[in-house]
C-alpha cells in the first residue's frame, strides 16, 4: 500500500516545484555555465571525499573485526579440541 501512494505521489513532487514556484529555491547561475557557487562546490567536494574516507575507514574496521571474529572462532575450536582429548575416559 504505501508503495502505490509513493509511485502516486512522484509526479506530485516532480511537478511541485512548477506549481509553487514560491516554496522551491531558486537554481543560481554563475558565469560559465554552472549552477553551484565556487564556494559551495568546494564545500561540496570536501564533504564528498570526507565521506568517502569515512565510508572506507568504517569498511576497514569491519574487515578487522571480521578477521578477528574468525580468529576467535579457531581459537574455540582448538581449546575445544584440546580439553576433549585431556578428559578422561
């Protein structure tokens, strides 16, 4: 159900911003063609590298965590290994 009223409602937010032109900022050109502000696009590319970065440390803890996990995994494995074969009989 709420899938039909999200694929109902995106022509509504497509053409919203015609139909209320008050309520939707106004698109900025600057000289040379583009729309963003040499200010805001270095915002914009340190914010996306920052995130890049971030999203590679957080991969890299994970890939440590996992070999950890694993280690873990061997480790009780073989204590399991050796207490059963000095149990006595």
């Amino acid at each position: 159900m709420i899938g039909i009223v999200g694929a109902l409602d995106v022509p509504i937010i497509y053409y919203s911003v015609e139909w209320w032109r008050g309520l939707h900022p106004k698109v900025l050109k600057v000289s040379g063609g583009q729309g963003l502000d040499p200010a805001m696009a270095r915002t914009l590319a340190l914010c996306s590298i920052t995130f890049i970065l971030l999203f590679f440390l957080f991969l890299l803890l994970r890939v440590r965590l996992g070999l950890l996990q694993d280690q873990v995994e061997s480790l009780k494995v073989l204590a399991d290994r050796r207490t059963s074969h000095m149990e006595p009989a």
